[in-house]
C-alpha cells in the first residue's frame, strides 16, 4: 500500500462518526448494510450519513453496492488488511534476533537478545 493511500485511509478513520461507520460495517461483515440500517443503529441524521460514507468511500475503505433502490455499504477487508499489513510490515526489525506475533503481545525477543540487553 502506497503511503498517501494510508494517509487517505487514516485521515478518513480519524473522526469520530467515520470510525463508528467503519467498525460497524465491519462487524456486518461482507454482506454489508443498507445506509437506512447504518443510519439507524447509529443514530446520525442521512445527510450526516451521507457524508461520512462518501468520505470512507473515498478514502477506499468501503464498496458501495446497489441493490434495487438501496445502496448496501460494506467495509473492503482487503483495503482494511492493506493498511494493517503497511503499519506493522516492519514490526520488531530494529530488534536483532526479535519476531513480531501480532496475535499476542507483539515483539519477543531471543535469549540471546535479553542477554545482551542485560
């Protein structure tokens, strides 16, 4: 992922409402939402909404699907999966001897390492 992508993709993020649009299309998983629906959980007016939406979308971090006359958003996992991959891509590797399991608490370094540290 190129860095002004994950500039986008993290200015987009960075509000309040955005973020809450996100993390709940994100839970609805690929199946998505239809705007009404988003609107209504959250509690922000259409016009609001509206905005919002088209600022993730933007930043291309939603895909946008009509479906009739509703438009169902959902969260594109693999621009979500980018953006992770860009933060952590060099995670631990100043740390000789280190590795990086993001699943658990992050960087664990060798023996070898906590030797030399001491």
């Amino acid at each position: 992922m190129e860095s002004k992508q994950v500039i986008a993709s993290l200015s987009a993020l960075a509000q309040e409402t955005r973020l809450a649009v996100f993390r709940l299309l994100v839970q609805a998983g690929p199946a998505g939402l239809p705007a009404g629906e988003i609107a209504a959980r959250l509690n922000c007016p259409a016009a609001t909404l509206s905005f919002h939406l088209r600022e993730l979308n933007q930043a291309g971090l939603l895909a946008a699907t009509r479906r009739s006359r509703s438009i169902i958003y959902a969260a594109d996992f693999g621009a979500m999966q980018g953006l992770l991959g860009f933060l952590t891509e060099n995670c631990c590797s100043l740390l000789p001897g280190a590795s990086c399991d993001l699943n658990t608490s992050g960087c664990e370094s060798s023996p070898e390492l906590e030797e030399n540290l001491s």
